[in-house]
C-alpha cells in the first residue's frame, strides 16, 4: 500500500502542515488528515510509515467516543464522503485518514499524564531524582510504576523545535489558576479512564500527552487521543521493571534511533526497509490491542 507523506488538496486552504497532520479549512469546521509522516524527537522523518495515519486516526475516534461523557471533544464525523468539493482522487486518500473538526481556540501547551517512569521522565529521574521538578522517591527504575499519576505539562514546540517542560507554578503563570486547575482534572479524569479500559484488555497505558481548546466557550480535548504517536502502551504480560519495554508504539523506531547515536538534531537519519515495515506492524497491532477490531 502506498504510504502518504503529503497531502495537497486543491478545494480548500491550507491552514497548517504540522509533523504528521495537514489541516485545511472547510469554512465552518477544519479537516485533519492524519498523513503517514514519522515524527521521533520533535524531528519529522523523510520515510514514512504505511498506514500510520489511518490508524492515528482510527484509534483517536475510538477515544473520542468512548470519553466524550468525561469531556467534549472536538470531533465532528471522518467520513469524507460529507465533504462537497473533493475529487475521486483527493477522496480515495483522504479515506480512513481524515477527521471534520470543530474549531476552536487552542490551549498552547500539551498535557502529559506519567503513570510508568520512562522516557525524558526516566532521564531527568536519573540525573536528579525528579520528574518537571517534582521530586520523587529514592530507588525507582526504568519503567517503575509511579506511586501517583504525574500531571506534567510542556511547552507546545513548532515544527522542527523541541517541546520543554514547565513545571506547574510556571503553567499557573502562563494560563492562569483556574485554567491549569481544569487542565490537570481533565487530564487525570482522562487517563484513568483510558488507563483502566486497556489494563482490562492487558495493555498497560504508561503516559500519553494532551491538547486542549476552547469551543464555545467550553475546554474540549483535541488533535488526537491516547494514539501509539501520543502514548505509550506496554504488553501487560511482558512488563518487567528496570528494562526498556517492548511497545505498540513509536518506541520501536526511538529505540533505534538511540542505537544509531543519533544526536537528534536535524537532518533526521534515514530509516532502513525493515524498521519502517517494523513500525508499520507495531501501528496496526496498537489499532487492533486498542480498539479490538483489524483495521
């Protein structure tokens, strides 16, 4: 199957081509399409990955569905064939990869929940025992569970930039009390939800990362949701602490990236056949641990 690296559509205005999403303009909602663009620490890849953006897309409608009773979203429908204007053609890609969205006014930073100690979240520990400064017990490994969820937000990088973390006085200062308040219940709300629906189907859901905005004056959670690109999900039956764990994710591809000694800086380095075929796996196997069906 043929990847999708780019889209170009010619009925409606480019607003924006971020790391992996083209969003255009529809005039009342946005279109997102999910393309198969890689993106691994904050660095957008030159190959992409077969079918990456149907399952981002497929896995964030499920989450929206199932989550909408614990906060809006801003999801409208992903069927394409609602759009006036397209070509065959434009619709043929555009399929199982698009979602119309409600506009709205976006919360410039991103929500991560850490329920496993791993990643940055593992680096910083480490180094200083501390997670976005928040200081934590003595003895912890990679991949511990964390004695309670961390809410710990970060800047919200442009292409090619590196998000930051900012601990939660300094999201205080940059959206206010009340604002951070509602950030950190919707996130925490959300993630034990999700948290507990995958443990059921043995999947451990160790950290996933957030958008928000505005619409209509009510805080909606946006872009995507609890996706293999926006979280870590473990095999329950293969979790052993003090290891790097295998992974329905990108956690594949940044394990070779780390292998390589990659500085991770642009230019990214190119993929090889077989971890881009590898990653593809990984993607569809997420879809289907995720929501149960084969996409």
């Amino acid at each position: 199957m043929t990847a999708i690296a780019q889209t170009e559509l010619t009925s409606f205005p480019l607003v924006a081509r971020g790391k992996v999403r083209d969003i255009y303009d529809l005039n009342q909602y946005l279109l997102i399409v999910a393309t198969d663009r890689l993106s691994a620490f904050d660095v957008v890849f030159n190959e992409p990955i077969p079918r990456k953006g149907e399952v981002l897309t497929g896995v964030s409608a499920y989450w929206f569905h199932e989550t909408q009773a614990i906060l809006p979203n801003h999801l409208v429908s992903t069927d394409v064939n609602t759009i006036p204007g397209l070509t065959a053609a434009e619709r043929q890609i555009l399929q199982g990869r698009s979602m119309i969205v409600k506009k709205g006014e976006v919360v410039p930073v991103e929500c991560i929940v850490r329920n496993y100690l791993t990643g940055s979240g593992w680096k910083e520990y480490h180094k200083s025992g501390t997670v976005n400064g928040i200081k934590l017990p003595t003895g912890l490994q990679d991949s511990s569970k964390l004695p309670e969820l961390l809410f710990t937000p970060t800047t919200k990088a442009a292409v090619g930039e590196h998000d930051e973390a900012i601990t939660y006085a300094q999201l205080v200062n940059q959206v206010g009390s009340d604002l951070a308040a509602q950030l950190k219940e919707s996130s925490l709300k959300l993630f034990s939800f999700a948290a507990a629906q995958a443990e059921a189907s043995g999947i451990i859901l160790a950290d996933t990362k957030f958008e928000f905005a505005f619409i209509d004056g009510v805080l909606n959670v946006v872009d995507e949701i609890f996706t293999p690109d926006s979280s870590r999900f473990w095999p329950m039956d293969q979790y052993q602490v003090g290891v790097s764990q295998p992974s329905f994710d990108k956690q594949y591809v940044r394990d070779y990236l780390e292998s390589v000694n990659w500085d991770k800086n642009p230019p990214a380095p190119a993929l090889p056949e077989d971890i881009i075929a590898k990653t593809s796996e990984k993607y569809l196997e997420a879809y289907q641990r995720i929501t149960g069906q084969s996409l």
